[in-house]
C-alpha cells in the first residue's frame, strides 16, 4: 500500500472527513443521506468539537484530486493512517460504517472499501461486526 506523508497538512479530524467522504463516493454517486450524516457527525461529536467544519470543503476537493489518481484510494487510506493515531482508528472505521449505512442501502463498492478498511485500520473481526452491527440499527427506517 502506498503510504504518502501528511504534506497537505491534514488534521485528524480533516482525515476522519476525508475518509467518510470517501465512503460516500466509493459508489460514483454522492447521496444526501449520506452528505446529511457527515455534517450531522462533524457538527455533533466531540471528536469534532474543535474542528472549524469550513475545511470541508477542501478536504472534499483533496478527496476528488486524489481519487482521479491511480492509487488515490490507497493514498487517501495512507493519509488517514499518518493523521489518525491508531487508538481511533475503530473511530474511523466507525465513522465510515456511519456514513455507509445512512442511505440505507449498502452497495458492493461500499462493502469493498470497509472491507479494505477493515484490513489496513487494523480492526479486529469482532469489534469490526459490533461497529457494523451499531451502524446498522442507528440507520434502520420503519
């Protein structure tokens, strides 16, 4: 995996947005549901509270750049491992299974980047099936 360096000067919490816009993207198209719940989770949890939410969108458009390179999915999961340190990174996987669930409808790229996730974030299988069955019932609709 090509690990790149944190030269774009990206906060952990500018690398926890660039990791859930991701997982929105993942399936070519950018969802409200989805677009929602990231505003709602930078807006509403503490590891957010410091976060001036402004910066989203040249995260976002860090984001777009990197994904039009060839290894930008890897790159864009090397920055989070750079700028995350790794007792959040269930916090991360946490955040992407979040953003995943929201539209309530899981699609096969979706499952390939948590699965991806999952691996290179170092999540235990079973701490991996809590954080998805969590995300899960916090998304279920009536």
């Amino acid at each position: 995996m090509a690990e790149i360096t944190n030269e774009q000067g990206f906060s952990p919490q500018d690398a926890l947005v660039a990791l859930m816009i991701t997982v929105s993207v993942s399936d070519a198209t950018i969802r409200t549901a989805e677009l929602l719940t990231i505003e709602q989770i930078v807006d509403h949890l503490p590891i957010f509270a410091e976060y001036d939410a402004d910066r989203m969108q040249s995260v976002s458009q860090t984001v777009f750049d990197l994904l039009e390179e060839e290894d930008g999915l890897d790159a864009i999961i090397g920055l989070v491992r750079n700028a995350v340190p790794s007792t959040h990174w269930e916090t991360a996987y946490a955040l992407s299974c979040d953003v995943a669930a929201a539209d309530g409808n899981l699609r096969q790229a979706e499952l390939r980047l948590l699965q991806e996730l999952r691996h290179e974030l170092e999540i235990d299988p079973l701490h991996a099936a809590a954080i998805e069955r969590g995300a899960r019932a916090r998304h279920l609709s009536l």
